[in-house]
C-alpha cells in the first residue's frame, strides 16, 4: 500500500517539473529553458525587478516584493505587477510566497507572456483575474 503512495507521489511530482520552465538570471539577462528572453534590473536591495525586451530600454514587466516595513507581520504582505505597455498593475497576496524565478514561471506557464518577450494581452486580463486582490 505504502508503495502505491510512493509511486503516486513520485508521479506527480515528475509531472509538475515537466511543465515548468527553467528561469536563469546571468549578467543582466534574463534565461528561459536557456534562451535570453529579458534584460533585468534589480533594485532596493533585491525586492525589486524591471524586465526589459532584449536589448532595449523598454520595460516590459515591473515586479516588487512588498512587505510594508513590517517583517514580522506577514499578514499586509503582497506582490504588485505592473505592465506599463497594457497599463495593467496587479497586486496580490497569493504570490508572496514565490520568488522573483517563480513568478516569471508562472506568467510563462499561464502564456502571458512568449520567449520574445511579448505579452498576450488575453491571457494577461485572465491572469490579473486569477491573481489580483481588490482588498490591497
């Protein structure tokens, strides 16, 4: 019985590392399955991050990791993405506990935006669907 669980536990975490993409920041640059895809620019001590298209200063997607000066508290905590081209912000507590790498994956794996840096604005409205918090 034990082994079953075993098999079954194993069989979905291979499933769930099939379907993720592979995000590398080196140099400036940001790599997806081992192509560039952004330049990026970190600031305020690492909490946040500007994408840019390859070789340009157009910034594509503004990502910051907000904890509102209070480190203890996690509760007022959330992430706001801005796409300054569609002119949509997202803020959302759901993504707080994922990393600059694991939110990029996410906007790949929900197709928002392609390996040549442009954004599905379709996909994009069902995300900030999903992910937005009205409360923030």
């Amino acid at each position: 019985m034990t082994k079953h669980y075993i098999l079954l536990l194993t069989t979905l975490l291979l499933s769930l590392t099939v379907y993720s993409q592979d995000v590398d920041f080196k140099k400036g640059k940001v790599l997806v399955d081992k192509q560039n895809v952004f330049n990026y620019d970190k600031r305020k001590m690492g909490s946040e991050i500007s994408l840019f298209k390859l070789d340009t200063t157009t910034e594509i997607i503004y990502i910051e990791i907000n904890n509102n000066n209070t480190i203890s508290y996690l509760d007022d905590d959330y992430v706001r993405l801005v796409f300054p081209k569609n002119e949509v912000s997202i803020k959302s507590s759901l993504l707080i506990n994922k990393n600059f790498k694991e939110i990029i994956q996410l906007l790949f794996m929900n197709n928002v935006v392609d390996y040549k840096g442009n954004i599905n604005a379709e996909n994009l409205a069902l995300f900030y669907e999903r992910q937005h918090n009205s409360k923030i």
